[in-house]
C-alpha cells in the first residue's frame, strides 16, 4: 500500500519541532506536495511511524523547511536501507 507522510510543525522557544506524523494511504500521491513511501502492512507503517516520533521528538529546527528537508531526507535513507529497499521510496 502507498502512503502520503505527513506531520505537523510547531514553533517553541528552542526551536521547531516536529511530531504527530502520519501515514495516509493513497491511490493518487503527490510527492511534490509531501513524502510517499510504500509499506507491504500496517504493522510496518505504525512501526515506522513510531521510529520517527523517537528520532525527530528531540531534534529542533531554526525554521520549517529546513525541519520538512530533513525529514523527508531521513525517510529516504531509511527506505534504501531497509530490507528489499527501493531507492524510490520516499520521492516517486
């Protein structure tokens, strides 16, 4: 199943912050607008998504897009690096 990312940023007096990710499966993404990635279950994608609240929870941003690139550069990495990886995940 192909899934859109999302998550929300939010400003603090150390930073920007990122949390709440979320997965939303799709049959239509939209990589311009966001991160698609593919999970065979949905067992993978709540693990996935709890990995990602544990690396980015205390991780802070001097602004938004450099929060969104970074993100979406670890997701990338990820999905090389994982078993059976397609280096197209994470940016189709």
């Amino acid at each position: 199943m192909i899934y859109q990312l999302g998550w929300t940023t939010l400003p603090g007096l150390r930073g920007i912050s990122c949390s709440e990710f979320r997965a939303v499966a799709t049959e239509a993404p939209d990589a311009a607008a966001g991160v698609v990635i593919e999970f065979a279950s949905e067992a993978e994608r709540d693990e996935f998504l709890k990995q990602l609240e544990t690396e980015f929870a205390p991780r802070r941003f001097t602004n938004a897009a450099d929060a969104f690139d970074t993100v979406k550069a670890w997701i990338q990495e990820y999905t090389t690096k994982r078993p059976g990886g397609d280096p197209r995940d994470g940016h189709k």
